[in-house]
C-alpha cells in the first residue's frame, strides 16, 4: 500500500516574518520550539499531517557540528543561502528500517534511520513522550530538495499536538508539485520511495498517487501554463507548489481581503504568487 505525506520542511530565512504570514493566511500554528542542532520551527498541525516552518536560528552551531552522515541542519542552512521554500518532503511509514534496506536495494542513495524523543505538551495540557526514526534518501540531483520517511513510534501522540483547527478551514496539504526536466527521470525514485504506488500521466506531467494525496511531477513549462504564471528553468529539480484543502473558499477569500493578502482565482482554486509566500506557490482549493 502506498504511504502518504507526513509534513513538508518550509524553510524561511526570517521565520518570525514567516510565522506573521502564516498566521495571516488563517493558520494556527504552535509555539516556537528550539532544536539543539542549529534551527527552530512553528508547526501548522491537521489530523494527519503538518506544515513545518523551519529557520535557522544559530548558524555557529551548525556549522561546528561534525557531519558523520546526512545533515538536516547543514542542508537546511545551504538551501536558504540560495533560496526559500519547501526544502524537503517526508513521507509517513511503519517502518523506517524496511525502508532503509528497500532503498538499498533500489540503488538509492539512502543514509541509516536513527531514532530521537523529545516531551510534547498534547491539547489537553498532558506532557508525554513522543519518538520517530527516520531515514533519509535523496534524488540523484538533491541539491533543492531532500526527502526522508519519518515513523511515529507513539502516533496516538503525535497527531494530538497543536491545534488542527484552522480560522481558513484548512484540513490538509493535498498536492506537492515538483518542477524538473524530465518527470520520467524521477518516476523510479518515487516508485521506491512510495513503496508501490499507482500512476497518471500527461504531458508534461506524471502524477503519483499516495495513500491520501498526490505528488505531480512537471515540467517548468507545464506548471507555467496550468496556473498561468512563469517558472524559470532549472538544472535541478525543486518543490514548486502546493496544494492545500480547505472546506469553504468563498470563506478563505473574504479573509484574504480583509487581509489584503495578494492573491488570483482561477479555476475554482485561490493561488497566492511564490514570490509573496517565500518562494512556493500557494493553491488553496475546496
């Protein structure tokens, strides 16, 4: 069966500019938390999955750390000095270690799971545990984009953090475009990293099913034309769009007004421009 999307890494160089405009567009999102390896994130929590907004917060630290094997911070850090945006997508599983060796086995260039724990203060004001292990692999060219599958060791935890309750009716991320030259190129990697899934194709695009959302795989040209805007070519392959549900537009767009939050509709859908959202393209649709 195929997985589905567990968060994406919104990487933002001034994220309490990101956390303002996060909180603009409608999100609830939780306190700043302070990782011990150089960044810190606000999460905008729904039932089973979460938007992380990520910024560094100590460069120094980062930059001591001894790189023993794929490094979250270091690649975060190297990606905002070029760019912002989503700088990574991660994908739910029930086993981190069969990932691992699976994609070995596919010829992937994948780094061992390792496990971390951490206290989380749930809704109602208990203070548990909770732990994932997750298990980086990464495309051929990862140089704007890095993926990792990430297990919950106590999941009727993890998804009871934060406030899924959005004032934009926003229930979930519902799609992730990726702009590359040859979606057909990137189709095995996803094939292994979705462990088994089923596929739609059109030109210029491949869509790839998960469990509960999909993942489109574009060229530049394609995305330019399907919401009318214009996506420069790159060597490399990045996270260009997504798509997040929402259960009433007509409510979501009154608050953009109200807001003056720059935005187009097209086609049932409300899109905010990438170069207002830090460097992604926001499609909210019903």
């Amino acid at each position: 069966m195929s997985s589905s999307i567990d968060h994406v890494v919104y990487a933002i160089r001034d994220l309490k500019a990101g956390h303002e405009f996060f909180q603009q567009l409608g999100f609830t999102l939780t306190d700043l938390a302070v990782h011990p390896f150089g960044t810190g994130n606000h999460l905008a929590m729904f039932e089973r999955s979460f938007i992380e907004l990520l910024g560094v917060l100590d460069k120094e630290v980062i930059l001591q750390r001894k790189k023993k094997s794929f490094s979250f911070s270091t690649f975060n850090l190297e990606f905002l000095e070029q760019q912002e945006g989503i700088s990574a997508l991660v994908i739910s599983t029930e086993d981190a270690d069969a990932d691992y060796k699976r994609f070995l086995e596919d010829g992937l260039e994948a780094y061992p799971p390792f496990r971390f724990a951490r206290k989380a203060t749930l809704r109602d004001g208990r203070e548990v545990e909770v732990a994932f292990s997750i298990a980086f692999v990464l495309p051929e060219d990862s140089s704007r984009m890095a993926f990792f599958v990430c297990q919950h060791h106590y999941p009727e935890y993890s998804w009871l953090q934060g406030n899924p309750n959005h004032s934009n009716t926003a229930t979930g991320i519902y799609n992730i475009d990726i702009v590359c030259e040859n979606p057909s190129n990137l189709l095995p990697f996803f094939m292994s990293l979705l462990n088994g899934t089923t596929i739609e194709k059109t030109e210029g695009c491949i869509f790839v099913k998960t469990a509960k959302e999909s993942i489109s795989l574009c060229t530049a040209s394609y995305i330019s034309n399907r919401y009318n805007i214009e996506i420069t070519k790159v060597a490399a392959p990045f996270i260009a769009a997504m798509t997040i549900k929402v259960l009433s537009l007509d409510k979501l767009k009154n608050s953009f007004q109200k807001t003056n939050t720059a935005f187009k509709e097209m086609d049932g859908q409300l899109i905010i421009a990438a170069k207002d959202a830090f460097g992604v393209l926001l499609i909210f649709e019903d």
